[in-house]
C-alpha cells in the first residue's frame, strides 16, 4: 500500500507579501515603544551644590595673597585658587605683578611664600604661581564654553582681606570687554581683595577667576574665563615675578587705600601693611609716630613697643638697628594700661563682642588653652563670672612655628596676638648665663 505524499501548504505570492508586511510592521512598532520608553526615563544629571556645599567642599582651596618686597610690608591684597595638589595657584597677574615675593595664606593659618611663575598671561591678567610645600586642597575645573547667561554662580574670596568669604548671583553675559577676548560678566559681590577668587557653577566647578568690578556700578563685575587660565598650566617654573615688568595704574589699584581698610588680622600674621610679624621696627614707627619704645627687661636685643591711641602692642627683637616686629597684639575690647580699644575684626569676624563660640564657630578647637591673672587695672565692666580669670585661646600654623592667641575674658574676646615663635625663643624666651 503505498503512503500519500505529504502535502506542503504553498502561499500564494499576495498572501506571503501581506504576512510578511505584519510582522514587519509588528517590528517597526517595537522598536517605537522601547525607544519611546528609554526616551521616557530621565537622563542622569550632575547634581547641583549649594552655596553652602560648595564652601564646605572647595572653600579651603581659595588662599589669602600678600604680594609686597622681601623688605617692605605686603603692599596688594588679593584671592588665589589652588587647582592642583602640588600648589598650583592661580591669581590675577594684577595682584602680583612688580613685586617680589608673594606670601599664601591658607584656610588652616599655614603660611609659604613663592617668587616663583609657572605661567602668566598679560592678556588675560592671569598668572599661575608654584607654592611648595605639602599637598593642598585644590578645586574641579569646568568648562567655560559652557557658561551661559542666566547661569547661577558662587563666589568665595577675601573681600578686604575678610577671608574665605561666600557670595552668590548669576552670570549677566558673555563680553568682550577692552583687550580681553571674553569675560564673564556677573552679580555676586565682589571687593577690594576679591580679584583671584574662584568662581563657581552649582556643580562645583570653576569656571572663571574674578578679575574687576566698576566702581559706581551696582554687582557689575567681570571674571577671566577658566579655560583661559588651562594653557598656563602646563609651563614649568622658570620665571621669576621679579623678572616681570613693573606694575603700574591698574597693577596697583589693589593695594591698600587707606588705614581705614587696614583693620583686618589675618591669622598668624597681623595686619598686612600695618602691624605684623617680620614687620621693621622703623617702619611701625614711621606709621606711629607716638608709639613709646622702650627696652624689654634690659636688653639690647628686643624692645617693647606701645601704640596706645591705636590699641596696639608689640615686640620687637633682633640684631640692634635691625630689629623686626615678633609679637603683635591687638585690643579689641576695653582699655588698660593706657592701650585703647581698636577698631579690629579677624578675617573670619572675630572682634568686639565676639564670644567664646564665635571663635570656636570661627576657627574650630585651639590647640591650647591657657589661663591667666589679669594684668594692671582694667577698667572694662565684668559681669558675672570669675572676674580673675582670663584666658588664651591659641591656635598654630601648620608647623607650629607662629601661634595666635585670643584672649577671652567672661566668655569675651578681648584681644588677639600673633607671636613668631623662633625670634621670640632666640631673644626673649632664652636661658640668661648666670653672672
């Protein structure tokens, strides 16, 4: 019996076209829905800081800058961003150009001292300087092609010296402005003190370095592109600022403008321009003519030093005709023993009226508590408390070579001093020979 021949079913060619344009179809509407799905689904975004996160993250980064001679009083006041580990700092040309040496202050109180150009721009009044020492902390650079009107921004910086100081606006334009090529205009406060200092994007990035301000304007402030600032970073130290052309008109317009701007004490050094540690003696006495001097304990090697109508007291020690200021001291809160009250903040706002939490808000816990008896007749009101007990509050540097103190009487800050350990050990604090 011989088996059928099984029978394959056989479309048509207009049946297999139709079938064949279904699933086709079915594919195209696939692909549609997941591309509409993952179209659907929020692109990740880098999340955004705010100015308080942005202080807390990358305010240690921006420095206090002191430029002046190796033999004169720090003469221009301005901002620094560190942008690498290794003490790449970067400033406005401006601050330190026709100077000598550059003092960096940071965050902490540590103190280094550079001469020495990596790079620099006369176009851009950028300069990029090389402060040695251990590691620093350091900031995210951004893109500034990427900036846009509108954009919100923040700024830290150390308006008259007022250090690490915190301000916010947005980014009004993108100019060309004189010979710069491109400047971001802006509305965060700036100040005399404020050119060098970081401008940030909420993502916490710099994107430009503060440049200048217009005087009568209101917030009309410019900074330097970041991506002006890349190329300069790639030289090596081969330039001096010494070597780089004397600074005039506009180089010099961020020096101190009176003594009625010389009112703040930087950590561990004093007043730039007024009264601080390393200072000449005969320069403070050129600038207080009154101050009485008088030798310390007898000897020739360190004299004492009172300028009483401004609220300031001194040491000064070293070689005779050659002595420099090792301990200064500053009265902010009542009178004695002849010395008036001054009218003095810390960079950090300490000053008259501020307590015991202010400066520890301020400048963390001291390294060292000290007490004291009071010294002479003051003549301040003491209410409440332990009327006897004064107290010092002392904070270091990073190697603990120079030590502030504040003195803190009933929860008060009365006075600070800033003390310069070495000469004062060498001259003052020496063991005397027995006679």
């Amino acid at each position: 019996m011989h088996s059928r021949p099984t029978r394959v079913p056989v479309l048509e060619p207009s049946s297999a076209r139709a079938i064949l344009s279904a699933i086709f179809l079915f594919w195209l509407t696939s692909l549609h829905f997941v591309a509409l799905s993952r179209a659907a689904q929020p692109v990740p975004q880098t999340a955004l800081l705010s100015a308080k996160d942005i202080k807390v993250k990358f305010g240690d980064a921006v420095a206090l800058i002191l430029a002046g001679d190796r033999s004169d009083a720090p003469r221009s006041l301005g901002s620094g961003v560190f942008v690498s580990a290794d003490g790449l700092l970067v400033t406005n040309l401006h601050v330190v150009k026709g100077y000598e040496q550059v003092r960096v202050v940071l965050s902490t109180g540590e103190d280094r001292t550079t001469s020495t150009v990596v790079g620099y721009s006369e176009l851009h009044d950028l300069v990029v300087l090389k402060a040695e020492g251990r590691k620093t902390p350091f900031v995210t650079l951004g893109d500034s092609e990427q900036v846009s009107p509108g954009e919100q921004i923040v700024v830290i910086s150390n308006p008259e010296g007022y250090t690490g100081s915190v301000s916010t606006g947005v980014v009004s334009e993108i100019r060309t402005l004189g010979t710069f090529e491109k400047v971001i205009q802006f509305t965060a406060p700036i100040s005399h003190g404020s050119s060098g200092g970081g401008i940030f994007n909420e993502a916490g990035q710099v994107i430009g370095v503060v440049s200048s301000s217009v005087v009568d304007g209101q917030n009309l402030n410019f900074g330097v592109p970041i991506n002006d600032v890349k190329p300069l970073l790639i030289g090596r130290p081969t330039v001096q600022l010494r070597d780089l052309e004397p600074a005039t008109g506009l180089d010099r317009a961020t020096a101190p403008k009176s003594e009625d701007n010389l009112r703040i004490i930087v950590l561990h050094v004093g007043i730039p321009g007024l009264a601080y540690v390393g200072q000449p003696l005969q320069d403070f006495v050129k600038r207080f003519p009154k101050a009485q001097v008088m030798p310390f304990a007898g000897q020739d090697d360190a004299v004492s030093v009172k300028a009483g109508e401004a609220g300031i007291t001194c040491i000064a020690v070293g070689d005779p005709g050659d002595l420099k200021l090792a301990s200064v001291g500053f009265n902010l809160d009542g009178s004695y023993e002849a010395l008036s009250e001054g009218d003095f903040r810390t960079g950090q706002g300490i000053g008259k009226g501020s307590t015991v939490n202010d400066l520890l808000g301020a400048y963390g816990k001291p390294v060292d508590i000290l007490g004291e008896q009071p010294r002479g007749a003051l003549r301040r009101p003491n209410p409440g408390g332990d009327r006897s007990l004064r107290q010092k509050y002392q904070y270091a540097n990073t190697d603990g070579t120079v030590k502030t103190y504040f003195m803190v009487e009933n929860n008060h800050v009365t006075q600070v001093v800033v003390n310069d350990l070495d000469p004062l050990d060498k001259h003052i604090v020496k063991a005397r020979p027995k006679k």
